[in-house]
C-alpha cells in the first residue's frame, strides 16, 4: 500500500487554498497519485464535481480529529466497493427543492451507481443559524435532535453513511466569498451539523445546503467558486465521496491508524487544532504550508517545533514524494 499523508483545510476560516468549492481538490489528487490521501469533504467537495478517488479517505473533521487523537481508526474502501448511503432531508425545505434533490440522487443512482438507498426527512424543522464571528464561519442548530433523530432511523435500516441536507435562507449568500476574497459563510455550520452526526453515532456524514432558489448563475466568477455557480444543488459532491468514505473502526481492528501517517500537511497559521496538537504530542511529522487563513495560530505562537515549511502544496509534494 502506498504511505498516508493527511492533508488538513479546516472548515469556515477563509483558506486561500482549499477553503471555497473544492478549490484544493486537483492538488489532492496529485498528491493521491504518490500517497494514500486523508482529508477534510470540503477539500474536496465542490458542488456537483467532486475530487474524490479511492487513494483518498474522506473523513470529516471531528472524525480527523479523533483519528490523531489515536481513539479511532477506519478501514479504506477496496476499488470498486461503495458505502450504502441513507440522506436525511430537513422537512423545512420546499416540495421543489426536494424535487430537484429526488432527480439530483436518482441520477447519482443511474449514472454512477451510487448506492443511495434510504431517505429520511426530520420530524419538524430543523432551523439552522449562520453565524460569523471574528471573521470565522460557524453557527447553531434550534432543533440538533431532530437530526439525531432521522440518523438513528437510517442506521437501523443498515446504512454505513449519512447525507444531511438542512434548509438555509438567502442570507447566507456572500459577495466576498463569491470573489474568491472572504470565508465560506455555511462552511462553519455545516462542520457542526456533521460534527453532530459522527460524534453521536461514528459514521462517516457531510452536509450539503438546501436553498429556496435553484438558479445557476450567469456571471463569470473566480474560478475557485466556479464548481459552485454551475450547480443547481450541491448534493452530488457529497454523495460522491460518502459513497466511498472509509469504514470507521476502533484502533484495534483497524488497517490504518495514526501510526501509519508519516505526515500531516497543514496551512502555516492554523495549527491550534487537536490533529495537529495530537500529531506533535505523538511524534507524527507537521509539514506547515504558505496557505493564509483568517486564523494567525503560527508555530511561534504555540512554541512548537514542525518539521518542514513550504511555499506551496506541490513543492512540498515534490520534496515529500522523494524522501526517504
């Protein structure tokens, strides 16, 4: 098997890399052609594209997070092998909406053969907050249960995924981050709803965002939210790369834990997360990279040691891919 690297973008802080529509993706799979690839869904996800391959594990932060913390591991999909996937659908989105969602997952289901066999829709709305504070995206969840809820509804019909989709209002649309220029206004409330899942119930989930308007846009816009303009939902990326996520494990039954990482890839000022806290406590080699976030939580800050820093992705995969 190839040797693990995890590639961490956090969610919602406005990385210039990684941190719009799937803008990182075309780098993971260069570094997927030499590595076995872990990384965040929104590195990758990018509405109705996605960068997904099966040398790429896709596991959602909390997830990523517990990985390093060493209290979890997974085992990776084979080629060709694909997850069961149950989507829960917030019952305050409009009959429309969900009707573009219907041909949006039956033609995952024909084209690709994605395996999207359970719906689920929540008893009463969920209500989800966007909230922006000291310029990083996060937000609240009025009804987290009802959520919970539909999960457990899903996973007793057998399935090894969850899709979440939740009702979103206008509001949450931003010019900046439209110029490729600010954070993901949804990006951070999103984490939290898929936090929601897979601390519950250890299952691999992504969110994907309902809105009252499926218009395509007609703009030419920056490139690195250009996935985004063409899709009508933002449901498909996801489905993508839920259909192939790895099967969450404990360490002991686990083909790959963080024993097996011989780097953690991460932007230079976002490194007070407990993956990278984890990883120095355990000896796991931190790569830093020029990738500015709106955090400034630098390794002079933390007084910690990293084993490399690079000015950009390919040239640390480029040094990384010869070493020893």
């Amino acid at each position: 098997m190839k040797k693990v690297v995890a590639i961490s973008i956090p969610t919602g802080i406005g990385a210039d890399i990684g941190g719009y529509a799937g803008d990182f993706g075309y780098i993971a799979r260069e570094f997927s052609k030499y590595f076995y690839v872990i990384t965040n869904p929104n590195a990758v996800n990018g509405g109705i594209l996605s960068a997904i391959n099966y040398d790429m594990a896709y596991l959602e932060g909390y997830l990523f997070d517990e990985f390093f913390k060493g209290k979890i591991g997974f085992n990776p999909k084979k080629t060709y092998e694909t997850n069961k996937i149950g989507v829960i659908f917030d019952c305050a989105i409009p009959q429309n909406i969900i009707n573009v969602h219907i041909n949006t997952i039956n033609a995952l289901r024909m084209v690709q053969g994605i395996n999207i066999s359970e719906i689920e829709y929540t008893d009463n709305p969920v209500c989800v907050e966007i909230v922006v504070e000291n310029s990083i995206s996060t937000g609240k969840i009025k009804n987290p249960f009802e959520i919970l809820k539909a999960a457990e509804r899903l996973i007793k019909k057998g399935v090894e995924a969850i899709a979440v989709v939740c009702f979103f209002n206008e509001d949450s649309e931003d010019e900046n981050y439209s110029n490729a220029a600010g954070i993901d206004p949804i990006g951070g409330i999103e984490a939290v709803i898929s936090h929601l899942v897979t601390k519950e119930f250890n299952i691999p989930c992504a969110h994907s965002p309902a809105f009252s308007n499926i218009d395509i846009s007609e703009k030419i816009e920056n490139p690195k939210v250009s996935s985004e303009l063409i899709s009508s939902t933002y449901f498909p990326c996801i489905a993508q790369g839920l259909s192939i996520a790895p099967l969450i494990k404990n360490v002991n039954e686990s083909k790959i834990t963080y024993k097996d990482v011989e780097y953690l890839i991460v932007p230079y000022d976002a490194l007070g997360s407990s993956s990278v806290l984890s990883s120095v406590e355990k000896g796991i080699k931190v790569l830093t990279i020029k990738n500015e976030t709106v955090l400034n939580v630098t390794k002079q800050k933390l007084n910690i040691n990293v084993s490399g820093s690079f000015e950009g992705y390919i040239e640390c995969l480029n040094t990384i891919k010869t070493a020893d």
